[in-house]
C-alpha cells in the first residue's frame, strides 16, 4: 500500500507536467492569431519543449541521480508553476517560449525519479503495474485538465487561461508532494560510467531509435490535433475539447490494459499497440465532417495512441536492467525528440499539403518503428546464436 501511494503521487505530478507540455495543443489556432504567426510556428512552443527534454534530460538525470527524490519532485513542479504564473499573462512571443522551455529541463527528471520510487522495491510483475499507474498521469491529463484547459479557454475566448489552468494545477501537484510524499533520499549512487555504459548496447540504442519514431509519428498528427478538427472535420472549440476528453478517456482504458499485458510480454504488447496505430492512420485521414464515426475513431485513437508512451519506456528499461533510471530518462528524451521532430515534420506538410496529410507522416514513421523493432530481434537472435 505504501508502494502504490507513491506511485499515486508520482501519476499527480505527471498529471501536473502534462497538462503544462500537452495543454498548449488545444489551443494553438488561437495562439497563432494572437501573434499572427502560422500554426507551424506555434506549434514551436511544443516542440521547442520537447527538444529540449531530448537534449537535456539525460544529462540532469545523472547529474541529480543523488538528490532526494522528493526534492527533486517537488524544485520541478515549482519551476512548472513560476513558468505557468508567466504564461498566463501573455508575453512577447520569444518570452512565452523561453518560459515553455524551462520547465522542461526537468521534465525527465520529474518522471524518472516518479517511475524509480514507485518500482525500487518492487518485483517484476508488480513493477511494471507500478510504472503503469504513475504513467496512467499521462492519460488521465489528457481526460481532465488538458481538455479542460481547452475547453475553458474556448467558453471565454481566451487562450490565457489555459495556463492559468495549467498553473492552478501545478499548485495542487506541489502542495501534494510537499505535504503527502514522504522523504526519498537515494541509498546508492551510480557511477556516471556504469550509467553512460547503456549506450554501448546495440538492443538499447535500436529500442531507442524505435520511441524516436514511433512517438514522433504519434506528434506529427496529435500535435495539430486541434488544427485537423477544425479543418478536416469541422468541429468547433468546445466540441475538440469534448473530443479531447474522449480520446484521454479511452487512453486510460489503453493504459490500464497494456499495464496488464506488458507483465506478460513486453515485445508482443508494444508491437500490439503500434499495429494498431498503423492501421488507423488510414481511416483518421478519410474521416471528413464529423460523424459517429469520427468520434468512435477518436476513441479508438485515444485507446491505441496514449499506452504508447508506456510501452516504448518498458521497452527501452527491459534492454538495460543495470541502469534503470538513467535508460528511463533516456527514454524520455528520445520520445521527446520524437515529439520535436515530429511536430517539425507535421508542420512542414502542413504548410506544403495541408493538415489533411499528417496521418500519413504518422503512418510512415510508425512504419520505421516496426521496422526497427524487428532490427533489435535480429541483433538479438544473432547475439543468442554466437553465445
């Protein structure tokens, strides 16, 4: 029980850490009026975000691998909050983007330390149970705060307070942390070289090309989610916030399943999820005007896309058991690049052939995924077959 309350608070700070990297999606359109800039260029303010959790986030991993892991948890959702207080009041354009970025320096630090406490003491099974009820965060986000966030900047007109939301709620994260999180200092710190020594392993690094493409084939559409609502499905703002709801509803359902199934077989799971995302680019891109089956799809989208984030880290972890906490933050980073490069990629056929066609970017950089899963089973077969 005192295993799962941790876990508990560690899925209430992503809760808080998503709702500050995803709630800027919904309300983009609206961004990029008030600036009079393109919807690539704000779609910037995601994936200067991400880039930066790319670069930095293993880096601040290691180098905080020896502080108290309520400190760490509790420093990051203050920084969250500051930089949220600032958003809400509309600054310069370069101003609003320095204070997205911030944040996400700790970004990672926040998650590997959430994932590291819940699971430390766990076995296996109840382990990745564990990491899935703190990344179920990343799925209830995007049922309650991230739709909401939108949905109440749509009803006023005003895309400010949608940060104010995302401030609000980093208050409630941080209050929790302090008052209910017990103190977490760190027993035993890794060499920085038995850390960096991951990256030796040729399984790690095919598993991390594999969240690069994966999760940026998920952001070269979800990024512009709003924008292909508005455009191709004609849905008006409150309605993308309902829609936003539903596809966080389904993702926790998505979650909850693939944290059951992953302590059967995290390779089948993981491939499981990617097939389906594959197979609903197609669909998504010949949805058209809303209909019931728009919103089923949505649903369905939601269901497949949000255990991804799940998946790709267990993934990952499973190749690199010596160094749990550092290939978790790699993890991060690699998906966050993926968000970073995706959302670039999105932008640009956006620009050249219209919201319409990122499906089929999604569709071709899920495609590498699986191509590189199967790469890492034929590294893996050849090694089994020297030994």
């Amino acid at each position: 029980m005192f295993k799962k309350k941790i876990a508990y608070i560690g899925s209430l700070s992503l809760i808080g850490m998503i709702t500050t990297e995803f709630g800027v999606i919904g309300i983009l359109p609206q961004i990029a009026s008030h600036y009079h800039i393109n919807i690539s260029t704000a779609g910037l303010l995601l994936s200067a975000y991400a880039i930066t959790v790319a670069i930095a986030g293993p880096f601040m991993t290691m180098f905080t691998s020896g502080i108290n892991r309520k400190t760490l948890m509790a420093v990051t959702m203050l920084i969250f909050l500051l930089t949220g207080i600032v958003s809400c009041f509309a600054p310069p354009f370069w101003l609003l983007m320095l204070v997205r970025i911030l944040p996400a320096f700790l970004h990672p630090v926040l998650v590997s330390n959430a994932v590291a406490a819940a699971t430390s003491s766990a076995d296996k099974k109840r382990a990745y149970q564990m990491m899935a009820i703190v990344m179920a965060g990343i799925g209830i986000a995007t049922i309650t705060t991230v739709p909401f966030a939108t949905y109440i900047a749509g009803v006023f007109n005003n895309w400010q307070l949608s940060f104010m939301v995302q401030a609000s709620i980093s208050l409630v994260v941080l209050l929790a942390i302090i008052i209910l999180l017990p103190s977490m200092p760190v027993k035993e710190k890794k060499s920085y070289g038995s850390q960096l020594k991951i990256l030796t392993k040729p399984t790690f690094l095919v598993s991390a090309f594999f969240s690069f493409f994966m999760i940026g084939g998920l952001f070269s559409t979800y990024s512009y989610f709003a924008d292909y609502l508005s455009k191709v499905n004609h849905m008006n703002t409150r309605t993308i916030g309902l829609m936003l709801l539903l596809f966080g509803c389904s993702g926790v359902l998505g979650n909850f399943l693939a944290g059951k199934l992953l302590t059967q077989d995290i390779t089948k799971t993981t491939a499981a999820f990617l097939m389906g995302l594959l197979i609903i680019c197609i669909p998504i891109y010949y949805s058209g005007t809303m209909s019931f089956f728009t919103v089923l799809l949505i649903g369905v989208w939601g269901f497949l896309q949000t255990p991804c984030f799940l998946t790709a880290q267990a993934y990952m972890i499973e190749t690199a058991p010596e160094a749990p906490e550092f290939a978790n933050s790699l993890a991060i980073s690699f998906g966050n690049l993926g968000i970073s490069f995706g959302t670039a990629i999105g932008g640009v056929f956006i620009n050249n052939y219209g919201v319409q066609s990122t499906p089929w970017v999604m569709f071709v950089f899920c495609s590498v995924a699986l191509m590189m899963m199967m790469f890492k089973k034929l590294i893996e077969k050849h090694a089994c077959k020297k030994s």
